[in-house]
C-alpha cells in the first residue's frame, strides 16, 4: 500500500479537519439559533393549551 501525499492530514481513525468558517458566519448562526428558540418557547407559552389539546384553536 503506498501513501499518497494526503496520508498525514487523513489518518484513520482520526477526526476530520475543521473548517475554517468566517467569524460574522459564526456570530449569524448563533444569532438566528437563539431567535428560533426565543420564538418557539415565546409560541409556547402563549399556545401551549392548544398545542397539548386543552383547548380548541376556534375556541375563545
């Protein structure tokens, strides 16, 4: 088995490399990650009887 030029990054049974992702990409995701779970635990407070079946939607 001969070993190409790559053996050394690609080592079995080792982890892949990490890739380098800008820092403002970064900082988007956590922004938007977070506003997805504030806004669904904000949705869930105020509908969590419909959601569970206490309550009908149509019903005020």
């Amino acid at each position: 088995m001969s070993s190409g030029s790559h053996a050394v990054k690609y080592i079995k049974h080792a982890p892949p490399p990490l890739p380098k992702v800008p820092i403002g990409y970064q900082i988007a995701a956590k922004a938007l990650g977070a506003t997805m779970w504030f806004w669904i635990f904000y949705r869930a407070k105020q509908d969590y009887k419909i959601w569970f079946g206490l309550k009908h939607p149509w019903e005020h």
